[in-house]
C-alpha cells in the first residue's frame, strides 16, 4: 500500500516542474508507484498491484503506467480485453505515442479485430515515422501479420507489401522470423 506522502508527492507536483516538462514530471512520480506495482505483481499479489496501477492511472498517468498495467492484464491475468481498454485509455491521454497504438494493434488482432487492429496500427506506423521515434520494423511486421490473417486477395497483396517493407527496413538480415519469412512466400 502506499503511503500518505507517496500519494501527496503524486497529487502535489511542482508547478514549475509540471509547466517546464509535464510528461517528464509524471513520468518521475511514476517511477515509484511502478517499482511497487511490479514488485506486487512479481509477488504474484496481482489484486495489490491492480490498486496501485490504478492509483498510477488517476494520479501519474504515465505511458509506461498504462503500458506496463496492459502487460499484466493480458499475461498474468489473462484478461486481453481489459488490457486492451487500458491501452484505449492510453491513446487518449497520450494520442501521439506510436508504442500505446502498437500494443493496442496488436491485442485487436489477438481478440480478432481485425478492423479495429489495422486502424491501430496504420495510426502507429504514421507515429512511428515522425522525427525521434522508433519502432516502425515492428510495425510494419505486426501489420504484415495482421493483414496475412485476414487472408483475403486484397489483404494478402497488403501482406506481402508490409512484409518486403519490413525486410528492407531490418536491413541485410531480413525478415527476423522464420514464420514471417514462410508468410511471405506463401503470400506470394
């Protein structure tokens, strides 16, 4: 549980700091409603660290807050569509993040949204590409992979697309995967 002065560090932040660098400020209260969501979660106490990743949400909604609270949802408590309504609430308080539209990208295919998926993705591949990003091999994989399972003439045509893009983007190794590799041929 957290203390009354951990809680007021979170809620009274300096308005000097939250004007100079707000996303640096909350990210920096974060840090410590993290470690302890992560230490409960590793303790397996998975109801404490639901609390505290929600005291995060209210009071230091961070990225990494929204991301690594996803994370948990969908692998320790197997609940995808949950983590995927964090992520949502993520992308709204942080539209410009490409990493919070990826991880949504991809739970939306994983819970066979396909639709949903591909906007996602598309929106993360354009975020992606702006100066001081990354993550765009990534994306281009995750909509490859999106767009070969839907399987349809048109979507494969896209499959193979994003496939060769994604090759040319990693550069003299290629594609990083077998399984994207053998896509890619049967794509074809």
């Amino acid at each position: 549980r957290l203390g009354a002065g951990e809680l007021r560090a979170c809620h009274a932040p300096k308005v000097v700091e939250l004007e100079a660098r707000p996303d640096a400020a909350i990210h920096n209260r974060a840090q410590g409603l993290l470690a302890k969501a992560l230490l409960a979660r590793e303790e397996g106490r998975l109801d404490d660290a639901a609390q505290i990743y929600e005291q995060g949400l209210n009071s230091c909604p961070a990225v990494v807050v929204f991301s690594s609270y996803a994370a948990m949802e969908r692998a320790d408590r197997h609940d995808p569509e949950k983590a995927l309504a964090i992520l949502e609430q993520g992308i709204k308080r942080y539209p410009s993040n490409p990493k919070l539209h990826e991880d949504a990208g991809y739970l939306a295919a994983f819970l066979k949204q396909p639709t949903k998926a591909l906007r996602l993705l598309e929106t993360a591949l354009q975020l992606s590409r702006k100066p001081g990003q990354a993550g765009e091999k990534g994306v281009l994989l995750a909509l490859a992979r999106t767009h070969y399972r839907i399987g349809d003439a048109s979507s494969l045509r896209k499959a193979i697309s994003y496939f060769e893009s994604a090759a040319r983007a990693f550069g003299n190794r290629g594609l990083p995967f077998l399984r994207d590799v053998l896509a890619l041929i049967l794509a074809r």
